[in-house]
C-alpha cells in the first residue's frame, strides 16, 4: 500500500530552504495588542477579485493588523519596526495581536471583517480559506515570492494553481530530551524510553496527545492512508482498518506505560527542573528549551512505535507556514507588503535565529549558522518519516474528531471493544460531505 510519505524531492527542496510552528504551534488566542499607533485611514473595501492597478503604495496613511503566535510576538513587533522604518512614506498604524496559526484559520472563517489583515497559517488550511474567499490573492510579489522560495514551499502556499500566500518557514516536529536522563541510543525507541531505569518523579516521555497534529500520524505510522496515497482523496481515509486498530490498541496501553499527556508549556517547566526525559515538539520550541536545559540538551528525530510487536518509526506531519493576506482588507497593497516583508529571506534569517523556524528562502541552503544546528539536523532527519499534511479543504473534518478520538482512546474512556466501531465514526466524520 502507498503512502503520502515527505517525499525525497520534497525533504530536499526544504533542505534549499534552509540556507523552525496545523498546526503546529500552542497559542493564547486572546487578542493582545502589542503595538499600535494612533494614525486612523478611511480607504474602502478592495474586492478580493480585483487586482491593484500599481505597484506603489495607494495610500499615504495605512491601518492594519498582524496576528501571531504568542511566542512570536516580540520577533513579529520587531519585524514591523523595520518595515515601517523602510517605508516612511506611509503612516503607518500596525498593531501585532496574539492569534496563533492554530486558530487563525477559525477566527478568520467565523468573522473575515474582524480578522487581522495579515495571519499566519499552516499550509493545509489554505484550501479551506481559499475555497471561502477568505484570502487575498498575492497579485503583487508572486514573482518575488516564487524567486526566492523552494518549489515545495511555492506549492504549498498556492491553490489551484495560484499563488496566494507568503511561505515563510518549513516545519515537522522532533524530540527534544535531557541528556542527563536518557541517552542518544535510549531515544531511538519508545519502549525503550519507557522500560528505563528513570529516577522517581521523571516523566519518560510525553506528547500533547489532544493535538492532532501531533496524534495524528500515529495512524500514518502504522501504514494508514489519510486521504488516499497522495492527500488528495477526499473520500479515502483507512483509520478503521486492521492497522487503524492497532494504533487505538496502542494509543489506549501508552498511559498505563508512563506516557503523560500535556502542553509544551508544561514541558517547559519539567525540563527546567529536570523532571521530562524526552517531550514531542517543534523547532519553535527549540530557543525555550535549549535555554532551560542547557548543558543537558538533546533532539534526535522520532522514535520506534510497537505496533503488536513490530518497531515502526513513528510519523509526523510536516509542512509550511504561509502568511496570508485577507480577502476584505482596506489596504490590499499595504498588507501584501508587509506580508512579503514578514517573509523576506532577511526575516526568515530572522525567525530562525529569535524563534528556530527552519527557513524556506533557497538563498539560505549554504547559510552555516542554519545547516549546522542540531535542531535543523533532527528535522530534517524526521522528514524521512515525515508526511505532507493535505491541503484540500476536507482537512478540515480531521482536526477535532480526531483529537477526540484519540484523546478519548488515550483517557480509556473508549474501551477495547468499541475500537473499530468508534474509527468507523471516526472515518465517517473525516470524510462527510467529500466528493
């Protein structure tokens, strides 16, 4: 049976990227204005349809609003700066608000008028947003954008053929552990982790299990199919046959194994303390916890999953993040240009020195100061068992039944017995409405 693995030529189009965060990324979606200026502007509503006519800017004051991840918000405050220190012929009033690529997509479908007129998102939610014209065409930088980034990235920031986002980092997701507790063979497996001689009150090993973009793949591991063999069959989801089982058979026996379930803020605090052997994350996460670890710093790709006595490497999804702009803003020029300018190759340097996003800028495939980081190695590492995450707009019925499902697996509250009846639901949910 094929599968939709991070393809050869894809992992090497990231590795151009380079010279780290469905999805991926926890974030306080609480609107928190981080800079603001006091400047009003009154341009009308641009059609998402219609192009600009030039190329300079239209307007000589300029309101808009950038939402990040929390932990973006100084980097992203700071790239700001610089763009309005680059454009002083605008009057600029930009405010940087918390809403991270986890719930961006969410809000701007709930409420297009009250979205930031410039988001971030993972790439898999594109279609969705394009499909609800809910994204502005990028009708001024494409030729730049498509310059200056991998193929896979340029991909992965289009629909349909157009391009409509701003590609600005590559991502899949590792394991981070203190060396202190485990070492390099030790991580290699999950059983391994698990049966260690650990001190009392370590934490082994642990994953944000309600988080579908991490959960997710353990259904890839196992060999099942998420729309089809490439991500493109809306109606072909495999999570209900013998595999799929195994992995709820699996994922029900992690807790009474010592596997622990919680956020990457949690694992912040038990890695500074030095009670976490080893904790699933993304290269985001890369600054925080190399800092709180310190001299006891460790990242190596997955590990081994048991699946009825079989070691298979455990998946991951991998993908972009895409900086897109909103179908309704007022300043359609000004917004694609600071999206373009979030993602310039000078930023995505940037990002990867402040928050170690792994850049998609082909200038940077030689950059030393990114190729040689244990991070960027470790990832790309697991992008040999890493999987694309499918962008087609049925992506969307994945996301929270899958998080119940597994997190209900997890808890016990779904028994043994009601496995293959609860992923047929599963199945059937995923794949509503798909044509």
């Amino acid at each position: 049976m094929k599968r939709k693995l991070f393809s050869k030529a894809m992992a090497i189009a990231m590795i151009g990227t380079i010279g780290a965060s469905m999805t991926g990324c926890g974030s306080n979606t609480t609107p928190t204005n981080t800079e603001t200026s006091t400047t009003p502007s009154t341009q009308a509503t641009t059609d998402a349809s219609e192009s600009p006519a030039v190329s300079e800017f239209q307007n000589t004051e300029a309101t808009l609003t950038v939402w990040g991840s929390q932990d973006d918000q100084q980097m992203l405050g700071e790239m700001v700066e610089s763009f309005k220190a680059a454009h002083p012929e605008v009057q600029w009033n930009i405010t940087v608000r918390v809403n991270g690529e986890d719930q961006a997509k969410t809000e701007v479908l709930k409420d297009t008028e009250a979205a930031a007129d410039v988001f971030a998102i993972a790439h898999d939610q594109l279609g969705e947003l394009v499909a609800a014209g809910a994204v502005y065409k990028n009708t001024k930088y494409a030729d730049e954008v498509t310059a200056r980034s991998a193929e896979a990235a340029v991909t992965a920031a289009s629909y349909e053929g157009e391009l409509y986002g701003y590609p600005s980092v590559s991502e899949t997701y590792f394991l981070f552990y203190d060396t202190s507790i485990f070492n390099e063979e030790q991580v290699k497996s999950l059983d391994t982790m698990l049966t260690a001689d650990v001190a009392e009150g370590v934490t082994p090993f642990a994953i944000d299990i309600a988080n579908a973009y991490y959960s997710g793949p353990f259904f890839l591991s196992n060999g099942c199919e998420l729309f089809g063999a490439d991500g493109s069959d809306a109606k072909t989801v495999t999570f209900n046959n013998a595999q799929g089982v195994e992995v709820a058979k699996l994922l029900g026996s992690l807790k009474e194994q010592g596997v622990v379930a919680f956020d990457d803020t949690v694992a912040a605090t038990q890695f500074e303390a030095h009670t976490l052997g080893a904790y699933v994350a993304g290269p985001w996460k890369t600054e925080t916890y190399k800092e709180l670890l310190g001299d006891n710093f460790g990242v190596a790709e997955l590990p081994t999953l048991n699946f009825n006595g079989e070691e298979k490497h455990m998946a991951s999804f991998a993908g972009f993040k895409v900086y897109c702009v909103k179908s309704n803003t007022k300043y359609p020029l000004e917004a694609m240009a600071l999206a373009n300018w979030l993602t310039n190759e000078e930023n995505q340097l940037k990002r990867f020195e402040d928050r170690g996003g792994v850049p998609v800028a082909t200038a940077l495939a030689s950059n030393e100061q990114v190729t040689s980081d244990p991070a960027v190695k470790a990832l790309l590492a697991q992008l040999n068992y890493a999987y694309a995450m499918p962008s087609i707009p049925q992506m969307g019925k994945f996301w929270d039944a899958t998080k119940a499902f597994v997190q209900e697996t997890f808890d016990g509250t779904i028994t043994e017995a009601d496995y293959q009846s609860k992923l047929d639901t599963l199945v059937a949910t995923i794949t509503e409405g798909a044509e």
